[in-house]
C-alpha cells in the first residue's frame, strides 16, 4: 500500500503561487495581492496560474490534468522555475525555490530534477548514446562514466542497440524512451514528465504507460506528471490536480474525485469512467463481524477485481491489508451500488 | 447575432470586393495633379529643389573621411593605423591561400621573387573538389563539379579563377564566423538587434560602389580591401539568418537546455547553434555565393581575378573574352552553390559512427592529402601535372565573337528595330513623365502613402527619406534610376507573374523553372550584362534587359509559392460549386495569394535596383553612374550621397509594399 501524503515528507510544496502575464505584472501583482479576474481584465493581464497550492509526498505519482491553456504546462514551469512565478513560494526539500540564486538553481537542476518532454526535445545532432549522455557531459563528467551511465539508462528504457542511431531515425515511442533514459540519467530526485506521451499514437500511449508504470515501481522516484488526458490520469496517479482557467479546481485520490466531484466540471470527467475500476475496496470496507472467514481481497484492489468473487453466492468477503491481516469486511450490497452507478 | 442563413457573398467571398477609390487618396491625387498642371513656370521651387537649400552632404561626408583618414586618433594609434592593421591581418590568410592554390610560396618582393614551393598542381585542386563532392553529395555531384574546374582548365581561366578563389576561401571563413557573432549577439540582446536592423538594412540597400571608396581610403588598394568589402557585403544575411534560426529553435530544447542546468555559454554553442544547424547551413551557403559575386565585382579594387578579366574585357568591348571569363565565373558559380548545398543536406543527415580506424573514419581526408602529395612530387618533374599544358588549351573568344557578329549580320535590324520602338514608346516618354513631376509632390505623395498604408511612422519615413533625396541634389538621378528600375520591374513582373501561374499548376514545368532560376539567382550580376551588351550595345535599353534577367526570379519564385500556399479545401470548394479552372484562378487563387506575389515584386525591386548600379558600365545616367563615377574620381562623399538615395529608394518601396502587403493580408483574413 502507497501512503498517501502527510504521514510522508513533503517533496514540492507550492503556495500560493501566481503566473501573471501581460505588462507590469510584478507591480500589480503587489498592490493587489489576490487579484479577482476583473481586477486582472483591468490591468490587461492573462493569469496562467491561479493562487496554486500544491503538496507532493516524497515517492508518489502526482499528476496535474487540464485541458488545453488550463496553465498547467505553465505552472510544471513555475515548479522548476523555468518560468518565474509572479509571487508565492515554492519549496523543494524546504528550501525556497524562487529565492535561489542563478547557481544555486543551476545544481538543484543539474543533479536533483529531470524533466521529460511532450515533442521530446532530442537533439537533432546528437546519437541516442550522446543525447541520453548530454545532462552529464554538460557537468563535466568525463566520457568513460558518463557513457556508461547512458548505457545503463539506455538498457533500462529497452533501448540496447540503438545507442548509435540518431533521433529521427527512431519512432515517436523509442524517441520519448531516449528522453525518459536522458531525464533519469542524473538520477533525479524530483521528475517532472510535461505530457510525455501526447504526441503518440494511442495504442504506442498505452504500451509507454506500462512501461512509465513498470519503472516507476523499480525507481520510487517523486513524480510530477502532467497529462490532458483524464483517463491517463486515473491510471497513472496516486493523486490528481484539477486545473481551469489556472486554478486547481479539485486535487485528491482519483477515488476522491470519481466518488465526489467537487464541481459540476470535475463531474464531466468522471462521468465516462466506470467508477469500479476507480474505486478501491478500501473505501467500501466496513468492520468486520467477529470471526470472518473464507474468501479473501486485498485492501488495495479495485471493486471491479473484487465483484467476481461475490459470483460464488456469498454476501459478505473478507479484506485484507498488505501484510495478510483481517481489515474490516466488504458487502455485496456496496459493490453492487458502485457497479450500478457506472 | 442573427446572420441571414443564406448570406453568401460573405460566405464565398469575404471582403474580396476589388478595392474601392477611396476619398483621401482621391483628395490626394487631385491635389497632385493640380501641382504638377500649375506647372513648373509658376511654382519653380515646388519641380525643381532650390539650389540654396541644398544640404551639402558630400562635402561633409568628403570632410569626415579626410578627418578619419587623416586625423582621427585613439591616442595611441590613429585610425588609419587600425584599419591598416586589420588589413595585415586579413592580408596574412589571403596571402597564404593565394600562394597555395594560385602563384605558389615566393620569396623575395616583386619580379624578383623566387618561387620555393609551387602551388598546388591543377590536378590536385579539382582532385579536392571532386572528393569533397563526393563525399558531400555523391558521383553526380562529383562529376559536376570536376566538369565545372576542369572547363576552368582547359578555357584558359585557371590563374583568374584560383585568384578569385583565394578571396573567397579567406572572405567566407570570417563572414560565416562574423555574421554567426553578430546574429547571435542580436538574439541575445534585444537593445543591440534593434539598433543593428537599421545598419543592415543600409548594409544591404547601399550600393556596392558606393562603399568602394571608403574602403579604398582606410584599407588601401589591392585585395584585401576586397575581402572587407565582400565582408560588408556578405555579412548582413548570415547575421539576420543566425538570428532568426535562433529564434526558431523550439522553446521546449531551451527548457531542456536550462532543466539540465546548462550555463549561458553552453546554452549557446552546446544547445541552440546545434539546433538551427539547417538554418544556419543556408546562411553559409548566402555567404559563398554573395562573397563570390562581390569578389566580381570587387576587382574594381584591386581583387583581380575573373571579375577582373571580365572588366577588362568590358571596357575594350571584347565580347568574347568577357564571355569567357563570365562563364568561368558561372562554372565557379554553380560548383561553389551546389557543393555548399550538399553540405547543408549531408550535415543534416549524419551517418553512424562507427568505431574504424583514421584511415576507415577519414578515407576521404587520406584520400585527397595522398593525391596532394603524389602529384606535387610529379608536377616537379612533369609540368602538364603542375599547371594546365598551354598546348591543350581551348580559347571560345573567337567562336563567340563570330557568333555575335552573325547575329548581329542577320539579326541586327530587328533587334534595333525591337529596340527604337520600345525606347520611342515606352521607356523615352516614361523617363520624361517622371522627369517633369515635381519634387515636393512626389514627396507629398510617398508620405501619404505611407501614412494611409502603414501610419504615422512610415509616412515620416517615406516623407523625410524622399525629401532628402531631393534636399541632398540627386532627385534628377533619382527619377531616372526609379525610371529604370520602375520599367524593368514591370517587365520582369510581365513576364515573370505569368510564368509563375503556368509553372504553379505544372509541377514538371515547376521543377525546370526552378532549376533555370536557381541558376540564374547563383551567377554574380556582372555575368548578366555581358549578353545584353552584345545583342544591344550599350545604352538605357541594354541596362533594362540585363536587370529583367536579373530580377525576374523572385516574381516567378514568389507567384508559384503564394499560388500553391492558398488552402486546397477553398479550391475545393470554388470547384465544388461549379467554378471554371479561369474562375478559379482569377477569383480564389490569385486574389488569395495577392501579398505573396506583392512581396515577391518588393524582392523584384530590390534585386533591380542592386542591379541597375552594376549596369553603370553600360552607360546609364542614373544614380548608379553617379556611384561609378565618384568610384572612379575617388570622390567618397559624391559616392555615398548618391548610395544613399539608392538606398533610400530601396527603403521607401520596401517599406511600402511590405505595409501594403500586411494590410492585404489582414484584409483577407490570413493573419
């Protein structure tokens, strides 16, 4: 079982941050410290993010989702500075982002974040081998380790033997692999992934996720991925960041948003999604009677996994925790509820 | 809103109604035409600019340049002692390219010069390019470019060839290397872009004569005044280019590049010059060809070489060695531009490498060092090996000369006949249409025109750029130079608007007008006035057919890109609902693609009027006769003066149609 934020050391906190742009955005920004949308169509300025808070829990799958101009590529900027927010704070670690020196900002990236990109951003005169070596030859690490270590993050990604070609000699999947091994090989603490699989091909998009899945659960790294995709999100995250308009208009569990939507826009999204395959057993455990037997499901699978079980006549299964210990019980009658609903 | 459900004027064609007169420019035009009938006798100070008024530019200009040249001082050095200093710098790479591939290592001064070491042998010299061919684009290429310097060969052209190589071997290093700074320093600070956008505007508007002098004064005569020339010459569009690909580098490479903590100096040679390496490929590629045509053009100065020869060649009227000469020029010309291509192409797609040894990974360098070396060593022995037996050597200056005179036997009075009509009808009374016009109405005109089509600023800009060119005295040349050029845009654009709509809708046809332009935008503008010279002799008419062979390529380049960018789906769709393939044409393609072909008549005008100045040696009374002239009495400020008002003239029209064609543009919804 992953935990879920709070109990867990803070990675990324982002408070109250804004992204205002237009012409004098800083002096604006203030006199009127928490703009209303009017105050910002007088002054001639477009927010991209809106008094955004965040929390990212060391080692979870963080995901941001947002259509198209919600600001959320803007605000996955903000968090690595490429964009300097207009105010608010951002803490990596507990050290404030936005008040780091050029330098400072320079190690932070060069040896603590890594970032993967939608279009990839491979360099055309590079071979994989040199691309995915790129992050550590600009340390000035020499050759013989820095090659090495691309090799290794090469056959991670399932790459081996392509180490000579050169980007556009790749498809779009093996080039997004190249930019996943580049972004790892300064073995990042923090890993920013800008919606790495929007420019493929759905099904290449299925088989990239597994594989993102697949190294996630060899790496533990703390993830902040962005994605405009709903369905992505669910399968991907531990917890999701609803954005409009640049405003975070819902985070939590992806159970969290499919059972309670907070707005009528969040509901539009999880509408279309069979709330069984959202919903964990945990959610609809129950205590247990005294001396519960038989059948057995694990806290953490989805009430859809469950649902065969009950197929056998019985009305009432047995939950179990990680470690095999009873932890209260599961009704027929709430997994026929959540089936019901969609 | 509530829009009529049927309402399709608006759907088919919005806005596309042929522009109605409007009441300023109405106002305006009678305004103008009632000046220019008041007539000169009643307002003589409004037709011809007032003598006491004149600014007396050349003579200050003439006054600073004796002041540069004779007095200003950095303290420790003078001036003078800079620029002669830079001379001897770039005097050093000249000399030894020159040696090696031309006159051979010397020691000793003048006609008492020894030679130690000889030059390259010729065999050697075209043994390096067809390997550099080879390796760049492969047989054919290879064999392109040895049939190109080996025709450099056997007409006789080598020496004048390798003379006029050895500039450009020196010229292009140091304006890729200068323009790459530049351009990078423009992207880089957005203070020194807009103050650099001006001086390259002028750098690339102002006639070549017109910066001959000056140079002459700071740099000497000879051919490294040449090279700074070719360098001013050549610099500006490796500059605008550098920043432009720069600009296009796609912002998700920057973030990679500042995500990986790059600093500043890696982000730039390790990130974004990588990046733009295709863009900055055709940048190298305009340095090769435009250096090749200022060397040309730079023999007036002291650079020598084929431009020399064909100079040479014009002054005597010796059609056949300056044809000669002028398709050495073209041989060097092609080999030069397709080489340079094929390098853009090759750099863009480079091939694995593999771990091979040096000779494996470097067969090409082994290759053509070990052929250097064989044939130097025979060349001592064998001299057909060292330089191109006299014996085998064809001269075409005879053949051509017959050739001419047998056009001219049988052909002479038609093209006379040709000639007079077009001269009595057209250009006489058009030159003395715009010679009667009068000045401050001209100018009145150009403002309001900017005014109309681009505001308040461009109206200031057309309004003071033609008055000065009234004010500085050269508004008489001025109109015979926007005679010449006015003329032969319309020609070119005749004949070259047509010809782009047939060649738009053919796409075999397409492929050999390209090939034809192509070649034609490759050859140094010297080359164009050799044939027209020998069919007409010199004179007004002669000058307008060489600048319509010499500006023609943009309007047909220009008309076949507007015409093939307009939307397939509007096409369609005026097919869908019945449009004949002439309504089609005239009703949806050309109208869509109006401000192309508007620009590409801008870019018409300018290669015109770059043109017009070099027709100057075929005796036209124009501005650019006054630039030649003030070349030959070295007489700077009269020089400059009149290369200002030819790029002032330049300016106006660019900035005018540019306006015009953005306004177009937005008119049509293609913004």
């Amino acid at each position: 079982m992953r935990p879920i934020s709070r109990h867990m050391t803070s990675k990324l906190v982002c408070r109250n941050v804004w992204k205002l742009f237009g012409p004098n955005a800083q002096p604006f920004m203030t006199q009127t410290p928490n703009p209303s949308p009017d105050d910002l169509r007088r002054a001639g300025l477009v927010a991209a993010c809106r008094d955004v808070n965040l929390e990212v829990a060391e080692g979870e799958i963080f995901v941001i989702m947002g259509l198209s101009g919600s600001g959320k590529s803007t605000l996955v900027r903000c968090l690595s500075r490429l964009v300097e927010p207009t105010a608010g704070e951002i803490l990596f670690n507990g050290e404030n982002l936005l008040a780091a020196s050029d330098q400072r900002m320079i190690e932070i990236r060069r040896h603590q974040m890594g970032m993967v990109f939608q279009n990839f951003a491979l360099l055309p005169h590079l071979t994989v081998l040199a691309n995915v070596a790129f992050p550590l030859e600009v340390q000035g690490i020499d050759r013989a380790r820095r090659e090495a270590r691309a090799q290794k993050m090469i056959d991670l990604v399932g790459l081996a033997g392509k180490e000579a070609f050169f980007p556009r000699e790749l498809s779009g999947g093996q080039q997004q692999r190249v930019g996943i091994a580049r972004s790892l090989a300064v073995e990042p603490e923090l890993w920013f992934l800008d919606e790495p699989f929007s420019a493929l091909d759905p099904l290449i998009r299925r088989e990239m996720q597994d594989e993102f899945m697949r190294l996630q659960s060899v790496l533990k790294k703390t993830i902040v991925f962005i994605t405009h995709d709903f369905d992505e999100a669910i399968r991907l995250a531990d917890r999701i960041a609803i954005m409009k308009d640049g405003e975070v208009v819902q985070s939590g569990t992806p159970e969290d948003l499919v059972l309670s939507p907070a707005t009528p826009y969040v509901a539009e999204f999880t509408r279309a999604v069979p709330k069984a395959k959202v919903v964990r057993v945990g959610s609809l455990t129950k205590p247990a009677p005294a001396g519960l037997n038989g059948a057995a499901v694990p806290v953490r699978a989805t009430v859809a996994e469950a649902a065969p079980l009950f197929a056998a006549g019985v009305d009432l299964l047995r939950v179990v925790d990680a470690d095999g210990a009873t932890a209260g019980a599961l009704h027929r009658a709430d997994v026929v509820d959540i089936m019901m609903r969609g | 809103m509530t829009a009529p459900a049927l309402d399709t004027s608006r759907v088919i064609a919005p806005r596309l109604t042929p522009a109605r007169i409007s009441v300023p420019w109405l106002v305006a035009g009678i305004a103008f035409v009632a000046l220019w009938l008041a007539g000169p006798e009643r307002l003589p100070a409004l037709f011809t600019y007032p003598k006491d008024w004149l600014i007396p530019a050349a003579r200050w200009i003439g006054d600073f340049m004796k002041w540069l040249v004779n007095e200003a001082s950095f303290g420790l050095f003078t001036f003078t002692q800079l620029t002669r200093f830079i001379a001897a710098i770039i005097d050093l790479p000249y000399r030894f390219a020159l040696s090696l591939i031309s006159t051979g290592f010397l020691s000793g001064q003048g006609s008492g010069a020894v030679q130690i070491v000889p030059p390259l042998p010729w065999i050697a010299v075209i043994a390096i390019v067809v390997l550099l061919g080879l390796y760049a684009g492969g047989r054919r290429l290879a064999i392109l470019v040895g049939v190109c310097f080996g025709f450099l060969a056997v007409f006789g052209q080598w020496n004048s060839a390798m003379v006029t190589l050895a500039s450009i071997l020196v010229a292009v290093p140091i304006g890729v290397v200068g323009g790459l700074l530049l351009g990078i320093a423009a992207y880089r600070w957005e203070r020194f872009e807009r103050a650099l956008t001006p001086v390259l505007d002028l750098m690339q508007t102002i006639p070549v004569f017109a910066y001959l002098v000056p140079i002459l004064f700071l740099f000497g005569f000879g051919p490294t005044a040449a090279v700074v020339a070719t360098l001013i010459y050549a610099m500006p569009p490796m500059t605008r280019i550098t920043t432009l690909a720069l600009k296009g580098v796609p912002s998700e490479i920057l973030d990679l590049g500042r995500m990986i903590g790059c600093t500043r100096r890696q982000m730039t040679w390790r990130i974004m010059v990588p990046s733009a390496r295709d863009s900055l490929m055709v940048g190298v590629n305009q340095v090769i060809m435009l250096s090749l045509n200022m060397v040309i053009i730079a023999s007036m100065i002291g650079a020598g070489g084929l431009g020399f020869d064909v100079l040479a060649a014009l002054r005597r009227l010796d059609i056949g060695a300056g044809l000669e000469a002028g398709l050495a020029i073209v041989a060097l010309a092609v080999a030069l531009d397709r080489l340079s291509q094929a390098y853009a192409i090759k750099a863009g797609e480079s091939a694995h490498a593999a771990e091979a040894g040096f000779v494996a990974r470097h067969g090409y360098l082994v290759g053509a060092l070990a052929f250097v070396m064989i044939t130097a060593i025979i060349g001592l022995v064998v001299p057909a090996v060292q330089s191109y037996p006299d014996a085998l050597k064809l001269s075409t200056g005879t053949f051509f000369n017959e050739v001419v005179r047998w056009i001219n036997v049988n052909f002479f009075d038609t093209f006379e006949a040709v000639k007079n009509a077009l001269l009595l009808n057209v250009l006489v009374p058009f030159k003395r249409f715009l010679a009667e016009l009068p000045w401050a109405g001209v100018v009145a005109l150009l403002a309001f025109a900017g005014w109309r089509l681009g505001g308040w600023r461009l109206a200031l800009t057309t309004g003071a750029l033609s008055f000065l060119i009234a004010a500085t005295g050269q508004w008489d040349k001025a109109t015979v130079t926007v005679y010449l050029c006015g003329i032969s845009v319309v020609f070119a654009a005749l004949i070259g608007i047509p010809v782009g709509v047939l060649a738009a809708e053919r796409d075999r046809l397409w492929r050999w007008v390209q090939a034809v332009i192509d070649t034609l935008q490759t050859l140094p503008s010297f080359v164009y006035l050799m044939p027209a010279v020998m069919l007409f002799r010199v004179g007004d008419f002669t000058a307008m057919i060489a600048v319509v062979a010499y500006a023609i390529a943009p309007a047909i380049r220009y008309t076949v890109l507007g015409l093939r960018r307009v939307d397939p789906n509007l096409i369609e769709a005026g097919r869908a609902m019945g449009c004949t393939r002439w309504q089609i044409l005239t009703k949806i393609k050309l109208k869509l693609a109006l401000p192309e072909i508007m620009l590409g008549l801008n870019q018409t005008i300018m290669f015109a009027l770059s043109m017009l100045v070099i027709t100057a040696l075929v005796g036209t009374r124009d501005l650019g006769q006054e630039v030649y002239i003030a070349l030959t009495k070295a007489d700077t400020g009269r020089g400059l003066v009149a290369g200002l008002a030819v790029a002032f003239i330049a300016i106006i029209a660019d900035r005018l149609i540019a306006a015009g064609a953005a306004r177009t543009k937005k008119r049509l919804g293609l913004v």
